[in-house]
C-alpha cells in the first residue's frame, strides 16, 4: 500500500510541476523537454524522446532525446516508414515496445 501511495505522490508532483512549468514560460521547446524528462522519469526509463514532424518536408525529427545515446539521436531524421517512429507515423496507431532492440522496426 505504502508502494502505491508513494507512486500516486510522484505522479502528483510531477503534474505539479508541468502546471507550473506551462503557466511560467512561452517557450514551447522548454515545456517538450521537461514534460519528457518528468515522463521518462516517472516511468524510470532509460531514455525519452519526443518526435516531431518537419513541416517543410513531412520527415520526423527528435525535439527531445534523453539518455546516454541522446544527443546523438538528435541527429537522426526519419522518412514515414522507417523505424518504430516512422511506422506510427505511416499507420497513425501507437505502439508500446518493451524491448526496442527485438523489434524488427528498430531503426
């Protein structure tokens, strides 16, 4: 019961801080990036990314990776199709993928 009660006062606390985050700045690259911080840290990830796609071009790009490989993720740009990402982005259904690395989408 203890476990539960201290999980549900993180979740709290977390949402929380989002609310205060989004009531104190305008600037909407800061909010994606804390929003997947406190994701990734709520869940206990190893690593968070939030992808957008360009606009321009419809390609998908990391605005937010965290974790040890993240700033080199950033790097990557991805065509509808490719990878996990780009799967989700081609059929517009998500996916939960407990082990990337197994999966025959990994990019």
């Amino acid at each position: 019961m203890n476990e539960v009660s201290d999980r549900k006062l993180a979740q709290l606390n977390t949402l929380m801080e989002l609310i205060s985050l989004v009531n104190s700045t305008l600037d909407t690259h800061e909010v994606r990036k804390r929003a997947i911080e406190a994701a990734t840290r709520l869940v206990n990830a190893e690593a968070g990314s939030l992808i957008l796609k360009d606009k321009e071009n419809g390609e998908l790009f990391f605005e937010v990776a965290l974790g040890d490989k993240g700033e080199k993720v950033k790097e990557i740009r991805l065509k509808k199709g490719e990878g996990i990402a780009g799967w989700v982005a081609e059929k517009g259904k998500p996916v939960i993928v407990h082990d990337v690395q197994s999966d025959p989408r990994f990019f």
